[in-house]
C-alpha cells in the first residue's frame, strides 16, 4: 500500500489542483465535492432528528457520495497526517467535523486548516498553524441545520396536504412575505395628485431652474391647480436674491464588498442574479490560471466583515499613490459590524498587481466583469473623499421663496478610479449676489402623482433581508432560486437588468395561509432574526444548542397542531365549463409555470389548456385535421420562448407539431431515433452535441497541421 505523507481534504476539484501546486510532493490534496453528510430520513416524522433524545441528529452519507466517502477512507488509512481545509466558515467547519466523524480521526486534534485566500504565502502560512475544529461553529451549523430541517418538512407537508403548495422554510417564507407585502402596499395605495412650481431664470448665456420651497417662510404642499395657478399669477415681478449658502461637501468611498453588496452591486452594474454571481465569484476564489500557474484571484466570498489586512490595505496605497498621485491616498477605515466574524476579511483581490486590464485574457467575460468589479471596490475603499462645493441661492417674491441647487466638483478623488460604476454631474450656476434681481423668463406649475412602493428586484430584496437580520448572506441566492422554481413569484421583464418580483395567486395563498397560523413564529420578521442572533450566539458560545432547539419545539408544535385542524383545505376553483374529452368540470391549477386549465377528472382525463394572457394569446383554431393522428384539430399556439407554432389538441396523446411553413417539428426527446431512421435530420433538431465536439475537434486539429 502506497504511503501518504500529509494528506489535505478541501472542498472543490479546482480548489485541490491549486493547492496541490503550492504544497508540494510531501502533501495529497484531494476533494470532498462539498459535503458528504446528512440528515437522515429515518426516525419520526422522517426528521432524521430524535426530537426525545435531546434532538440528536442522526447522519447518513449523502446521496452520490459513498465512492467519495470510500476514497478518502482509503487515503486517510495510508495517510501519516490528515489536514481538513474547508472553507473558512460555519459550513466548511461543518464539513470538517463530518469528514472528521467518518475517517475516525480524533475530535481534539490540531487538523483543521483555514485560508481566507488561495495564494502560495497565504496557505503555506496556513499549515504552519493548524488548530482543532471549533465545535462552537459545528453546533451553530447543526442547529441551523435541525431547525430547518424541522419546520422545511412538518411545514412542506402541511401546505402540500392543505393549499397544494410545494415547500415552505424559516428564511425562505419570511422573504416570500416581505415581497406579498409590498404587492399588497402597491394594490392598497391611493395615488393622490400634488404641484409643484418651477421658475426658469437665465444670467450670462447660464440658464438655471429655481423650485418653490417656502411660502411665508414656511414649508408647504400644494394639492391642487388652483392654488398652483394662484401663486404662478402672484410671481409674475422680478425676484431678488434673498440668500446664497455655500458649502464643501466630501463624499467618502464605499467600503470594500462583503457578500451581500457584492451581490446587490452584481446586480445592478452588470445584471448578474445572485445565484450567477456566488458562482463566479467561487471560481475567481478558487484558482485561475493567468500566465504562472493556477492562483485564487479574490479572497473567500462568503463574508460579512468589511474588514481588509493591513498587507493588502499597504500595497494599496503604494499602488494608489503611484498612478493618481499621493493626494488621493484615503485612509478610510472599514471596521466590522457587531454581528460579523472578524475573523474573515472582506472581498478583495489577492494582489493588486492583478490588474484586471492585465489577467483580462486569462478570464471569461463574466469572471472579467466580476473581477473588475471587485477590484474597483476594494481599491476605492483606501482613497480620498470626492469633495463638491455647493451653492444653494434663494430667491423670493412676494413672500415665495424658490431656492436653486449648484455643484462643482473640486477634487474627484475615489471616483476617478470608479468612474465606470459611479455617475455625477455638475450642476453650475452663474455669477450671483445678494439682493440682485432676476425676472423669470418662465414660472410653470407642474401636476404630479404619489407612487406606491417600488417592487423588489433582486438587490433591493437582498438588501431587506439583510437590513432585517433575514438568513444569512451565503444563503440569499439560494433562497431566491427557491421562491421563483416553487412558482410563488414570477420576475416581471425577467430578461431586464432591474426585473422586479411580482407574487403568484400560489405565493399570496402560502403567506396568507402560514400568517393565519404562525403569525408568532416564521411569518413574524423579528422572530425570524432574532433565531439568527441566536445562532450566533451558540457560534460564539453565548448560547446552548439543545436549549435553542427545546425552546423552538415547545412554542412551533402547538401552533403546526393547530394548523392541521383548522387550516381549511383549498379546493381547485371552478372554471364554469365542461371537459370536451370527457364532460367533467374544468378546474384551475397551478403548475411550474403559472396557472393553467385542467380536468378535474385527472389523472383519468389528461385535458389541459394554458390561460390566455394580455401577453401570451388564447390558442387559434385553424379548422386543419392533425395528419399524425386524425382525429384532433391543429391550434396556433405560442411557445415559451414567445414563437409561434401549430400543435395538435389531443397533446399529450399526440405530440405533432409544424412550423408556420408546415414543416414538421420532431420532439426533443424522440430527435435521435428520428434522425437513425430517416438517415438525415429535420431543420427543426437540433444536432447532437456529440457531433458538434467531433467537428470541433476536427476543426482544431487541421488548425493545428
């Protein structure tokens, strides 16, 4: 049997690669794939938790993952030493633990290993200083782990039984609350119409706009045109120049990214939802090669302290200094929150050498934006303030005092380097003093109406969760992935870069039904954060994880109880016409795309249709005989990528499809048989992805000759 001198667990194929470089022949860096453990679904209620056994947990190897788990028992037997090096949080310290737990290898030693970046120097530094896993973190991990495995499944199956709604979670029904709750605001809200007055005035070839802010020294609303129309009548003189205030303004960098800004600021500079973001994110952390080999680009994106090393904040100067000038050298300091572990750093690049103008070629499109993006933030945070000088002049008449806003820019400072994610403009006046008089070349009333609440995009939503103490930021994409694949929210214009959550019917009945009966608990914004604080407690050790979960058990068991016996149990609502297959009454139903029209015979008679929409339109009959089958009609239907087609009515029994020029379409799944038989393929199949590798490669290797 081959003998291992250190062996070194980590969690990622492309994490182990990078790392084997650095450590060397003495060292066999493997990967765990994440983790390889689990709850099980034994025991009552299918928990995989004994609820009378002071909650244990009872763990199985995760599904896929027993050759894994059979590998690394092989190498730990062979192994000298085993060094665990999960990711530096509660999860990876989770996974050690696990891993721990299955290769047998004691709880007090000193094998856990953690890096906040993937570069030599840092994880040399690393295995100098190995410690014991921190069991603090593990029971914080498990108890965030039991609690929602808990109220996931005896609340799942709740809805299921009762509404026909696929899941509910601790973090993920308080989001889908917070985004019911703004759609209930937009339906309640009463637009009510106001004016405002605008004077026009213009002095040395500058024209500038003056706004009505007081009247008799007081500030006011008006709420009608007549009394807009009153006070344009009254300025009809020349105004003097009652009062000129000016004032220097810095405004200070934006601290570096923690995970949730940067995926707000993802969102918003370059479209990326949450999801995509924490994917490339993972891989610039775990290791590009840029011309010397694979190294980790940024640091560890799974933070929430803003926090940077003074290495790095040093080089930043240096770096700053030499291509802007020591003048926009900041010494802007980004301490951590009272709720963030200090331990971590924010996310920053590695190097600051790594321009990303220089690594661009090394880098996909999307790890390029990303990166850049990062490095702009974190490089701003060590600059100077942006500093403005302000004017604002009022000027009156007859006891109306209009005031005008100017800005020059003094010193750019920060955002000369953030200038392709930062916008200002400059807003100049003319030459004015103290009482000189203007005419208005305009005085202009201006009918507005109240807005209700902006929707939530994806920025906007983590941005709440995060305000209210909601989950934790790693878990932000996840959730949001959760709610849209359960069709409890749809994204209005999903393809635009600030596309808003609009609730379904399903997602308004989940929250309405779980705020009837746990108004107390999960669907109260409080308590859900305060479960947070709590699980920090116990990471921090100011808190017990079997008193957190008994005192949980004791307060959700009555209320589920109650649920059960009174929720009512909605049944599918009646269209008002008859099934043409077999006569029985038609019923909506929600499916993963929204509502639709089916059978309430099913799984009998398989009769569906989709619900016309203002913009998806009513199939159209065209009076045509399907060819395939002879028996149904050939309807205009449009397809989800908004493309027309024909489609017999008796689907699913016959799948017969054409285009609009007749030609016939051959399903997805049947595309390869068709091709086998026919000995040639329909304009309509797509090309199977084998034969495109073959080409390619093909085309390469003439390249090459």
């Amino acid at each position: 049997m081959e003998s291992i001198k250190n062996l070194v667990i980590v969690e990622s194929p492309s994490k182990s690669n990078t790392i084997q470089k650095y450590l060397g022949k003495d060292y066999k860096v493997v990967p765990s794939v994440g983790h390889i453990r689990d709850l099980s679904t034994r025991g009552k209620g299918g928990l995989g938790v004994d609820i009378d056994n002071n909650f244990k947990a009872d763990y199985v190897i995760s599904e896929g993952k027993s050759k894994t788990v059979a590998e690394l028992k092989k190498f730990a037997k062979q192994a000298d030493h085993v060094y665990l090096a999960t990711d530096p949080d509660r999860e990876g310290e989770a996974i050690s633990w696990h891993l721990a737990q299955e290769l047998k290898l004691p709880e007090e030693d000193k094998n856990r290993v953690t890096f906040h970046e993937i570069t030599h120097d840092a994880v040399l530094e690393a295995f100098k200083n190995p410690r014991a896993i921190d069991m603090e973190l593990v029971h914080s991990q498990e108890t965030r782990r039991i609690l929602d495995r808990i109220i996931g499944f005896k609340l799942s199956n709740l809805l299921r039984s009762k509404i026909k709604s696929k899941s509910a979670g601790r973090v993920q029904s308080a989001a889908l609350k917070l985004i019911v709750d703004r759609e209930r605001e937009i339906e309640a809200f009463q637009v009510t119409e106001y004016w405002t007055i605008e004077a026009k005035f213009e002095k040395d070839g500058i024209s500038f706009d003056a706004s009505l802010a007081k009247i008799d020294g007081e500030k006011t609303e008006l709420k009608s045109e007549e009394e807009a129309a009153k006070i344009v009548d009254a300025c009809k003189g020349p105004f003097v120049i009652s009062a000129i205030k000016e004032t220097s303004k810095s405004t200070k960098p934006f601290k570096p990214f923690i995970t949730s800004t940067l995926q707000q600021e993802a969102s918003t500079k370059l479209g990326f939802p949450a999801k995509k973001t924490m994917s490339v994110a993972q891989r610039l952390y775990e290791g590009i090669d840029v011309g010397r080999g694979e190294e980790g680009l940024i640091t560890y994106m799974r933070t929430d302290s803003p926090r940077l090393s003074d290495v790095y904040v040093k080089a930043a100067h240096s770096y700053i200094t030499k291509k802007y000038g020591k003048d926009y050298n900041g010494y802007f300091s980004a301490k951590a929150g009272s709720n963030a572990q200090d331990a971590h750093e924010a996310i920053r690049p590695t190097s600051i050498d790594n321009e990303p103008e220089k690594i661009k070629p090394y880098l996909t499109s999307d790890q390029y934006k990303l990166y850049k993006l990062i490095y702009a933030r974190a490089l701003v945070s060590q600059m100077a303030p942006r500093v403005t000088q302000s004017t604002s002049v009022t000027l009156s008449q007859s006891g109306y005092d209009f005031t005008a806003n100017g800005s020059k820019e003094t010193f750019d400072g920060w955002t000369r380097a953030y200038k392709d994610y930062y916008s200002s403009e400059e807003k100049l006046l003319p030459e004015l003093k103290e009482q000189e008089q203007l005419t208005a070349k305009e005085v202009k009333p201006e009918r507005h109406e109240t807005t209700p609440p902006a929707r939530y995009t994806e920025a906007r939503l983590i941005h709440e969760l995060e305000e209210q103490g909601i989950g934790r930021p790693s878990t932000y994409a996840m959730i949001i992935d959760t709610i849209r694949s359960r069709g409890y929210v749809q994204m209005k214009d999903p393809r635009a870069r600030n596309s808003v959550f609009i609730p379904t019917d399903q997602g308004k009945l989940t929250v309405d039904k779980l705020t009837e009966f746990f108004s107390d608990s999960i669907m109260n914004i409080k308590y859900t954060a305060e479960m947070e604080t709590e699980l920090d407690e116990i990471a921090s050790g100011d808190a017990e994880e079997v008193a957190t979960l008994k005192r949980f058990w004791d307060e959700f068991t009555p209320m589920l109880d109650e649920a059960y016996k009174n929720m009512e149990k909605v049944k599918p609502e009646p269209v008002g016409e008859k099934c043409p297959n077999c006569g029985e009454e038609l019923v909506y139903r929600v499916g993963p795309y929204g509502k639709f029209i089916s059978c309430s015979g099913y799984p009998k008679c398989r009769y569906h249709r989709n619900i016309a929409t203002a913009d998806k339109p009513a199939p159209e009959h065209t009076g045509r005989t399907c060819p395939k089958c002879g028996k149904g009609e050939l309807l205009k239907r449009m397809s989800r990528r908004r493309t027309f087609f024909y489609g017999c009515d008796q689907f699913p029994r016959c799948d017969y499809m054409e285009t609009l020029d007749g030609e016939e379409i051959i399903p997805k799944r049947k595309r390869a048989a068709a091709a086998k038989t026919a000995g040639t393929k329909s304009a309509t199949a797509k090309k199977p992805a084998a034969k495109k590798t073959a080409t390619r490669k093909t085309a390469a290797k003439k390249k090459a000759e």
